[in-house]
C-alpha cells in the first residue's frame, strides 16, 4: 500500500472519532482543512520509510555488479557509493538512494 494512502487513512480515522466528539459543520469543515493542510506539509514517505543501511547497498550494488565489494561510502547523506571488483578486474561504482534503495547510476 502506498504511505500517503495509509497517512491518509490514519487521519481520516483520526477525523472521524474527532468529529463524534466535536459534532458541528463548521468544526468538521475546519478539521478536514487542517487535516489536507498538515498532510501536504509533512512528508509522508520520509515518516514511513526506512533508510537502507551500508550492507544492503552493497548487495544491491552485487546484484548489478557480482564481484567483491571494495568500499561503501555515504556522500551528500542521501546516496552510497559502493565500488565493486569484478571478476575480471573491472571497477564499478554503483550509486544507491538511501531512502529508496535503487540504483541512481552505474558504471
């Protein structure tokens, strides 16, 4: 299921157990606004997701790459870095999204 859907469940529960209680037009016009308001400025994707650590971007790199992976670096604290030896000597560097886990570029 996507996040934003599962935000926009989450606070439409929220919203109805408020309303009950709060049990006016006016009131519920007034929640709804601030309920679209509040899901536009926090970024649902950044509060579900978790961020991928350095072993598994390195076997994300291996699975483009196989070989031996020689570095793993966090650049910009948003993407890895992973340098990998490949059998016959070639070095890859594969770019991997901390937050996404897929691969931004590959040489």
């Amino acid at each position: 299921m996507q996040p934003l859907l599962i935000y926009l469940i989450v606070w439409s529960l929220y919203a109805t157990a408020f309303t009950r209680i709060w049990d006016t037009g006016m009131n519920r016009i007034f929640l709804v606004v601030i309920l679209i308001v509040g899901g536009f400025s926090a970024s649902p994707q950044k509060l579900l997701a978790e961020e991928i650590s350095k072993q598994q971007a390195a076997k994300i790199a291996q699975s483009r790459y196989p070989g031996r992976v020689i570095n793993v670096k966090l650049v910009n604290n948003s993407v890895y870095q992973v340098k990998v030896l490949d059998e016959k000597g070639g070095m890859h560097i594969v770019i991997v999204n901390k937050q996404s886990g897929n691969v931004e570029s590959a040489n």
